[in-house]
C-alpha cells in the first residue's frame, strides 16, 4: 500500500540491489551488437541491429488512468507493477515508459519513474541527464532557432515575418521568465530583434516529432516538414526551404536509440522520449514500443493525463501512425482520488470518514470512471481497472468499488504494487491476460480524411461529453489556413485540462451541458498533427516559492540527496 | 604533411579501426571498476575507483603555440601525434585535452580533436554530445539562472538588484540573437523584466569552475562561492546565499568523471572539459590531467590560444590550483603561421615565393615564436619548439627555422604528424625526452599576494612587453570594489584578442610601444580568478551567413556527413 511519507522513493531506488544491464539485455534476448553501454545499468539498444524480426509482433498494454486529482494515481507505479507481475507469471514482457523531465524536478514533481517497489532504475541517473536524449533535443530544437535567427540578420532572402515565427526555443528547466522575451537587441552586429520565447523542452515539436518517428530517415522528413513560421505574405515557411533538417537529423542520431534499463525486480524497460501530454501526444517513443514488440511478447506503456486526452491521443495519433493495434487498456483509479471526483475536498483526504459519507463520495466519483470506460470500449478494446491501493483505504470502500464494476461487467482488480511490487500485482495480471487471449476490434475515433473542424467535433461530443465546440474567431481563420495548406488530413492533438473532461479545471467527476472552446488552432506539421488548444496551455512551467532544488545536493559517497 | 584540401578529418576518422575501449583502459592499468562505458569506444573514469596511488606523479608537457593565425597551427593535431610518438618510443602516456564545443561545428570552425593522422576517437562522438559533460553544465548553469528570477519574481528577499545581476544563461550554440534580450516579459505572472542574456556554455564560469575543481567537494564550495549579482546597495550575493548550489552540484556529479578515448594509434586520452580562453583559462579540467598523472609517467596536454595567454594561464591559474609544475612546454609554430606574422598576407600563402621572399617574411615572423621562447623560460620550464610541416613548405624555409632556433640553443623538431601520426614526430618525442630529462625550475609569473593591478601590470610588461596597463574609470571602480571585498588575492585571467601581444589584433609579430586598456574587472569568485577585460571579448559567437550546418546530415547507414 502506498504510503509515501513512511519511505521515499529515492531510499527504495538506492537501496535496491541492480543486475548488469548486460545480463537484463541478455534476458532479453537482445544480441551484443545491438547494445550500448552507458555505465552498468543503463544502455542504448540500435533497432538496426537487432537480431529479432523487424516487424515486432508483442501485444500492446496501454496503461491510462482516470481524470488526475491532487491526490495522484501512479500511472507509472503501475505500469512497472503490472509489468512486474506479469514477468512473475511467467510471460515475456517489456516495459515501454517516458524519459522524466529534468526541469520539473528542481520544482515540485516528483521523478516518472513510478514509486515504491515498483520503479524503474537507477532513478537517479533516469530523472538526470539519463543518455542525454533531451539534451539532444534541446540543441537540436534551438539550432533551427539560431538558423532562423541568423537567416533573418544575414538578408532575410525567405522574407520570413520575425512576427510570424511559431517555432520557439526550449531548454529541459522550469524557467517562467523566458515565457516571454525581446531577443536581438543591442544594435545592427546582435541579430535582429523580435518577440521570442522559450518553452520546456518536453513540450517542443522537435520531442513530438523524436517520439512518432519511425526510423531516421522519418525523423529527417519529418523535421524538414516543420512550419516554423510564416512569410510577410503569410506563407508557411519549412525547414526544408531553410536548411538545416540534416544537422538537426545528425544531433538527434544516437538519442533515437532506445534506453533500456530495468525495474527494481528486474524486468527490462525501455525509457525513451517524453513529450507533454497537452501540447503533445504525451507518451513514449514509437521507436521504443515497436522495439520491444519485436523483443517481447506483451509490452506494457503508458500515456500522460488521463484517458480522455492520453488513451484518445494514443489511439487516434500513436498507435495510428505506427500501425498497431493497443490490446488491452488498463485504467489506473485510486479511492482517494476517486472521492475527490465525488466533490471531496483535498485537505479532508485523511480525515476518518463514516462508510456511509465515503461510499457516497465514491458512488458520485465513480462517474468519472465510468466515463473513461465507455469511451475505451468505444475504441473497440477491453478496459481493465486497476485499483491501486493506498494506506487508508478501507475494505468497505474497495468492495463497493469492485461490486460497481462487477455490475458492469469489467474486469477489475485491487493492485498493492507501491508496497509489494509483482507480487502485489497478480491478480491484476491475471486479469490482464484474460483480456489478451479475447483480442481487439481496434478502430480509431475519427478518419484521417474528417476535417480538423469534424475531428475536433467527434473527440469532444463522443470523448469527452460536450455538447459542442466553439471556434473563436482567430480559430477559424486558422481552419481556414489549415484547410488552404492542405493540413485537414492530419489527426487532432487536443491540448486540454487533465483535470475534467471539459475544459474548465473545477468541474470534476462526470461534467454535463458544457461546450469546449478551441481557443487557437497550431499545425504541427512535422510532428503530423494539429493541436488545438482550449483554455491556456502551460508550455514553460515556473519554479515555486521554495524550489525542490533547495534541498538537493551530493553526499560524501557522490550520490544524490534530496532528490524526492 | 598537412594538406587539409586532399582527405577530410571526418573520412580518415571514419576509416580508422578502434580497439574497444576496455582494452584501452586495460593497457592503461586502469581497473575495470573505475570504468563507465558510453558505448563501446568512450568511457568515464571514477577517479575515487582508480587503483593506482592517489597522487599522481606524470609529468606535464604543455602544447602551447605562436599567436594564432589564420593560417591554423595545429597544437590539438600536435598534442595526439607528440603522445603517439612517445608511446611509440616506450613511454607510458597519456593525453589530457579539452573537449570540444558544440555550437561553433555548426558555423565555420572545426572539431578540437586533431587532424589527419594525429586524432582523438570517436571524432563525430566527441565533437557531437559525447558523454554530455557540457550539456550539464549548461543545465547547472540555467538552474541557477533560474532560481534568481525566481527569487525575484517570489519577492526577492535577498533584495538582488535585476539590473546588477552578472550571471547569465548558457547554450551551447553560436546563437547571436540571444546575447542582449530582456526577459520576464508578460504581466506580474511572468517574472520581473530586466536586461539578460546568454553566453556559449564554454565561456561560463561552471564551466571554469568545473575545470578548476579538485573533487566533487571543491567543485561545490566554488559553486557556493560565486558572486552572481550585487544588492541595491551594492554588496555582492552568493550562491551560498541564494541556496541551490547543491542541486548544481548533483547536475554535474556524473559529468566530472574524466571521459577516456583513445587516438588513431589507440594512445589513451583523457578529454575533458573546455573552457573558453579569453573570459577563462582554456584548459582541460584539472581533474583529468591529475587523474592522467595517476596513470602515466607523461601527460601531454594543451592550453588554448598562444602561449602569451594559454599558456601564461595554465602556469599562474591552472599548475598554480592543482600544486604542479609543467616539465617541459612544446611551442607549435608553422612556416606558414610566421610568415603571416612577418607580413605576409593570408590570401598571398599558396603564392610560390623565391627563397629570399619567404625567408625575409620567416626572419621578420619569427619574432613572435622568439618572444613566446622567452617568456616560457622565464616560467623556469624548457620550451621545444614543434614545426608543424604543411604540404608546401620548402626545405629552405624549414632549414632556416632550424638553425635560426639552434643558434638560440632552443629544442626544436619538424613534426610530420598530421600525415604520419605518431610516426612523423619522433624527433619531437625524442627532444621533449630530453627536456624532461632536465628538470625544471618552475615558477609562477606572479605571487597570489600581488594586488588584481599590480599582477595585471606584470602580465602586460613582462609576458606581452607593453609599456605599461591603462585601467578605465570603470575598471579602477572595479578594483576598488575587489579590493573592499577581499579578491585582491585572486589570481588574473587576461582576456585579450589572441592575435597579437598587444590588445589589438592588427599588430602580428612582436609588437613594442604599446600599452594594454584594461576596460572591465569582472571577479569569477568561484573559478577563482579575476578576468581582465581588454577590448571586446565574445561570449557567444554568431553563425556566418552560409553556417556549416547547412552541408551537414545522416547517410544510410547512420553516420555523421559533412561534419567536417
């Protein structure tokens, strides 16, 4: 049971006793050749020279979860967990998970490396710096800025409008007073100064790009496909038109190779890529799940936020463009959380509760639930809920849930995996395999061939419940735009609340008779999608008043403290 | 002999057949413990895991060269080929060398990793990413970057001055448009507008500290020690104060750990940090070259620019922080370089001269090598001069050089290096031997209790020959505000154009009758110098109008095209 002030995640990690990377690869199966050390415990795996089939045949675990509270789920704790498990009961299996962020770590959040007994390790060198990936694309991201730059001081000859450049700097750091910056100044010799700004590198197209390729040469293409701005007469302007999608291409070619580490049991993982799950698609790379498809029989991943806009992103965008079929849905719920979707307040989690006023919080909470359920059938494929468990959960709180989802027929089961690892998943394995031997009937929401404007419309009415969308009016010139430049066929990348299925915050569990305003319209087109932002959109968090950072540092022995 | 038109750097490299590194480090007498790999030909080394004694006793060859010309001399080429020619001739060596900066690849320069047949491997690796020492540091850099805004934007309770904050950004970028902007733009939400900017993460002082630290211990407390910015009243503000020197300290942990290569000839090299040689000292980390000294009995490293700078810094900052003397100083002169500094002009090399033209431009360029002699004696060290061969130089001119350089009973060989590796500088190896031989009778320029002036005063009179130091208004402020807050003990780090001995780039050869303008005193509390500013020194280059990225990509087979 998670009971996260007893014991920090970090003394769990450091405590853990770790298997050479060699030895993981070679349980793996994964040849020599393919592998590429970085230390002991965490190497690079080159898809190309795999000795598996190319055409990776495992079955897909997508591990989404319920609308996020404050009181926190454990999406990843259970990805590990279930992987755990079902590695104890004897099945070939691959976790597929997102690289951490460093930025966010020196503010409030805590690693993406799941919790407890189930993580993935070494956590520490996974939440810092890790292979270097996202330094990767951090310089690969702003070399096309400095390109642009200099293009614009050195002529200009593509008559790019510095006012109409779309594409923005990043760095991996919580930064919130590089949102909005005057870059250029000091005279004629500095460049040419404009309205610029910096996003956190997580959220930058050049990591949506990292994470839906399929090879390199898809990863050129794509990048040279990017619109970072538009001209003076208002034409897109590609990457492709300035130069430099090689460069970019080259930074980026070793961090394209997947990261495979190990869970505290031992079972492999690939951690690779991380993009924001508003802005972006919000899971691993395509690179890494079809990876361990051909290296394992289940390979078991995650998508950020909850199933409305992590499970509908994965189905309508990832698994579209990777051509697969995900086989199972896990849905990751907590008591705790599903109360507070039932109107409990955060500051009364801990409070004891009679039966009768927690079973009223969770019979109205469970909405939510029941929401994100449907909507996963309504892909065509199998949902099972996860619960996992927490401290003070109470007996007549998780029989009451369990009875509801009995009624209705979905497969359910109590997962103990913070506490227990594995061992504390088995139940939940067992029903995940069920699952697996019933297959899928797999279809995405919409067709690539709806207009951006129906696509939208489909994903908010059958999605998220809302009676309908309203474009503002900068949103329908950008239609339009959209529409002119041949970008209609592209699937939607909804940037949206986590926190309910409308787009206002406030408005938990299961919401009615709202409509979703689509604010802004933003083509990604080397990414291949368009994001359509509701409400603002956080894409460079700030720090806090006393930044984690303050109680961080390095002990005698040269390990981390304070990391979480 | 040097003939860059014929064979690239990069298709020499990439033809050259690399021993895994572990046999590297096994014919090292490295103990497998100590070794981190990064793939299959890079590795760290955990200097705390290292079996061999604790001191090291490998003496210190210095590569140090003329003022640079356009013409290119070649000490990074000469530093590998000298150690393949020792190790050659039986001596246990190692090389210490800097590691290379990202950004300027992608304008015009080329990779600091040697030439021809005298390169350190994996060139693409290292001069792209490697093991992502740089990377951390422009993260620990921006950390603290943005845990001041953030400071300020929370309330400022350190009552910081935005205005008199001397700590800037970093990337690792040649990106010009990010050298003066205003940031915190937006509202009250977004921080607190002010003037701020970047450098290239070369020209910081993390990364000065980082190559000044003894251990992880020494690199925090001059983290802790840096002065970022001043009050509104004017008194300096710390790290230590401000808090998060810690968590910058945990950034860089992994990356203080020397990276081992080898060369073409398979020659173990330590690459390590690399600071700019202007703002800083522009040498590898001390840690590298200490833990070198662990490992072999000679250690041939290199400091950057001419030795009026490089190697003026490596003896009073670097051998003065790490408690050794340099054994011998190698000086690389080209019959090219000296001839531009008798005069000749840069488009006017290929032109076939008489002999007597060529030798009146050697006689007169040949001043600059004579006072780089001069002054390296004056250290108490034995200089060799190394006469990098290039394709046309004729027998007259390289015979001329070395009776000129015989009369003056100085060391000299022609080193054929960049064509034959090792091979072509056993002449070299064999003088240097010698020079070792003899010992040394080191000593600074300078004594630590010298006043900032009065050592600025000895460096321009003695090493550059200047009538004398011209301090501005602003500097005298400045040197009372070191005085006041104890910094007069500091040692000095000129930053000057390396062109000239003089301050301004135009006057080549040996320069008199000149005095140097001290503009600006800026204190480096926590490299642990003061930089001397003369002239305008630049912290973050641009890219030209055609950048060297533009050529640059990814073959079929995923290798690095164009990089050089």
């Amino acid at each position: 049971m998670c009971n996260m002030e007893e014991m920090s995640d970090l003394s769990i990690a450091q405590a853990a006793t770790l298997k050479p990377i060699r030895e993981v690869a070679a349980e793996a199966e994964i040849n020599p050749e393919a592998l590429l050390q970085f230390g002991d415990y965490k190497a690079k795996i080159d898809p190309a020279l795999l000795d598996a089939p190319a055409e990776g045949q495992g079955k897909v675990v997508l591990v989404t979860g319920i609308s996020p509270t404050p009181a926190g789920e454990g999406k990843s704790t259970v990805t590990v967990g279930l992987s755990d498990a079902l590695r104890l009961a004897g099945e070939k299996v691959m976790i597929a998970l997102r690289e951490p962020s460093l930025g966010p770590i020196f503010g409030i959040k805590g690693g993406a490396t799941g919790g407890g007994y189930s993580q993935v390790l070494p956590m520490e060198d996974i939440n810092m710096h890790f292979t270097g990936d996202f330094h990767a694309i951090t310089s690969a991201n702003n070399l096309l800025v400095a390109l642009i730059d200099n293009h614009i001081h050195q002529g200009n000859e593509l008559n790019i409008d510095p006012r109409r450049i779309v594409f923005r700097r990043v760095l991996d750091m919580n930064d919130r007073s590089l949102r909005s910056i005057v870059s250029g100044l000091g005279g004629p010799t500095e460049g040419v100064p404009r309205e610029a700004g910096f996003d956190i590198t997580v959220a930058s197209e050049i990591m949506a790009i990292f994470c839906l390729a399929k090879d390199i040469q898809d990863l050129q293409d794509r990048i040279d496909n990017i619109v970072f701005g538009f001209t003076y007469d208002r034409k897109p302007v590609t990457v492709k038109e300035l130069g430099g999608g090689g460069a970019m291409t080259m930074l980026l070619k070793e961090a394209l190779k997947p990261n495979l580490v190990q869970t505290i049991a031992g079972t492999p993982a690939l951690v690779h890529g991380g993009p924001f799950a508003n802005i972006a698609h919000g899971c691993n790379s395509l690179i890494a799940t079809q990876t361990a498809r051909r290296l394992a029989d289940i390979v078991v991943t995650e998508a950020g936020f909850g199933a409305d806009l992590g499970a509908e992103k994965f189905m309508d965008i990832k698994a579209r463009a990777g051509g697969f079929a995900p086989d199972a849905v896990v849905i990751v719920a907590t008591i705790r959380a599903l109360k507070m979707h039932g109107g409990l307040a955060k500051d009364k989690l801990k409070d004891e509760l009679d039966t009768e006023t927690s079973i009223s919080y969770l019979s109205e909470g469970v909405k939510n639930l029941e929401r994100h359920i449907d909507n996963v059938r309504g892909f065509g494929v199998t949902p099972v809920v996860a619960i996992n468990k927490f401290t003070n959960d109470s007996d007549d709180e998780l029989n009451w849930l369990k009875a509801w989802l009995e009624e209705r027929g979905v497969k359910a089961a109590v997962a103990d995996i913070w506490a227990k690892g594995g061992a504390g998943g088995q139940e939940l394995a067992e029903a995940v395999l069920n699952t697996l031997d019933e297959g899928n009937n797999f279809k995405p929401l919409y067709e690539l061939e709806d207009t951006v404007a129906e696509k939208v419309e489909k994903i908010v009415t059958t999605i998220y419940r809302g009676d309908g969308v309203e474009f503002t009016a900068a949103a329908k010139r950008q239609l339009k735009t959209i529409a002119e430049n041949g970008w209609d066929d592209l699937p939607v990348c909804m940037a949206k609340t986590q926190y309910s299925f409308s787009d206002d915050a406030a408005l938990l569990g299961a919401p009615d008779g709202f409509t979703i305003t689509v604010r802004e319209l933003i083509p990604k087109t080397g990414a291949g999608f368009v994001v359509a932002l509701t409400g603002a959109v956080m894409t460079m968090p700030g720090l806090p008043k006393v930044p984690a950072a303050m109680k961080m540092g390095v002990d005698e022995d040269g390990h981390a403290v304070g990391l979480f």
